[in-house]
C-alpha cells in the first residue's frame, strides 16, 4: 500500500483529491496539511511514502516544507502555477517531481506511483521549464562537480538534462538500455543525486549543459 499525505490550503482541493486516492486499491491517504507547517508534522509523524505538496499555503510555503521532509517522504509538487519559476525552486528543494492541477486524474494517480516508486517525474514540459528558469538565472550556486564522472556518463548525462527519456537516450548512443540504466545509477551515485530530477540540475549547474537566453 502506497501511503500519501495530501497538503494543500484548499480544503474542497484535499478532499477531492482524498477521494480520488482512496478510490485506488493500492494507494491510501494517511493525513492532510493546509499549511506548509502542519504538513511538516503530518510528515513526521505519518512517514508517508509520498506527499503531494501545494506550493503557495499559508505560515510557510510548500518549497520551504518540501526541504524539513524530503528525507522523510518522497514529494510530488501539485500547483496551479505554471507561469512561475516553482519547478527549479521545488526540484532544488528536494523534490521528486512536479505537476500542474489540472492534470488528468489517471495521470495524477500514475505520479504518485511512479514516485513512490523511488524514480522522479520529469516530463519533457517540466524540463523545458528548467530550462527556462535557467536562462533567465545568470549566476547559480554550483553543485558537486562532475570530478570521476567519465566521457560516456557526461553524454547520458547531457541527454538527461534535455530531456529525453532512457530508450531515447540509448537511441542516439547506440547503447542497449540496461547499458544506459547502468549509466543513470552510477551517476546518481557520483553526483550524490537522489532521482533523475537532481541530474538535471547537477548537469546546469555543474556547468555541463547550458541554457541559451
């Protein structure tokens, strides 16, 4: 059973979305937060497997949240704001993925599995927002390098941060997919990186990749 944590400011918000888990066999909602304090304690005391976050709640905001309990649950990022910089600041938090709230259900449901399941949620839109905000960041706080990172892991690692996805990523090397996962996992171990969303960022701030203004 996938346990989740629904923390929004919205109560008729966390109650549809309550009703659209519990709906699903394998998932269950433990708790509910309207703030981004109460979803600390929430957190701490339910150890959920995934928390679906709200950005902008009341006391403190979702990305401030998102950095007291990213050690403690896996969090997924649900907002209404598409136009703003939240997916670098809440990827930079710690966490394992974003979402706008008006994604499908179905959809939504396949997020909280596929993050519980320990991968990040980095669709191609998403990463083209980190791109953006990139762009528009001219300096950033650098990152642990890539020393012991080697030319092949580099050009995965490039792929990654445009990106694409690992069948893709094998395509264009012309490597078999075990050999590209084999890749990803060392990287995330050189890189002290906890899921494909931390690579993204090492690559632009490690000064790897760069986003053109």
């Amino acid at each position: 059973m996938i346990r989740v944590v629904v923390a929004d400011d919205q109560a008729l918000l966390r109650g549809s979305f309550k009703v659209l888990v519990d709906s699903e066999p394998d998932l269950a909602v433990v708790g509910e937060a309207g703030t981004g304090a109460e979803a600390i304690s929430v957190a701490l005391e339910q150890r959920p497997d995934v928390v679906l976050m709200d950005v902008r709640m009341p006391e403190m905001d979702g990305i401030e949240a998102t950095r007291h309990i990213k050690d403690v649950a896996r969090v997924l990022v649900v907002t209404m704001f598409d136009l703003d910089a939240y997916v670098y600041d809440a990827l930079r938090a710690g966490a394992s993925g974003f979402l706008l709230k008006d994604t499908p259900p179905a959809d939504l449901l396949a997020a909280i599995r596929v993050i519980a399941s320990g991968e990040a949620l980095l669709a191609p839109r998403v990463t083209r927002r980190l791109i953006e905000e990139f762009a528009r960041t001219p300096v950033l706080p650098r990152m642990k390098g890539l020393d012991g990172v080697t030319e092949r892991e580099c050009e995965v690692l490039m792929l990654i941060a445009r990106g694409l996805s690992n069948g893709e990523i094998a395509d264009h090397l012309r490597l078999s997919l075990a050999t590209v996962k084999t890749h990803i996992t060392r990287l995330l171990a050189k890189l002290d990186a906890r899921d494909r969303a931390q690579l993204v960022i090492a690559a632009y701030e490690s000064g790897l990749v760069s986003a053109a203004p």
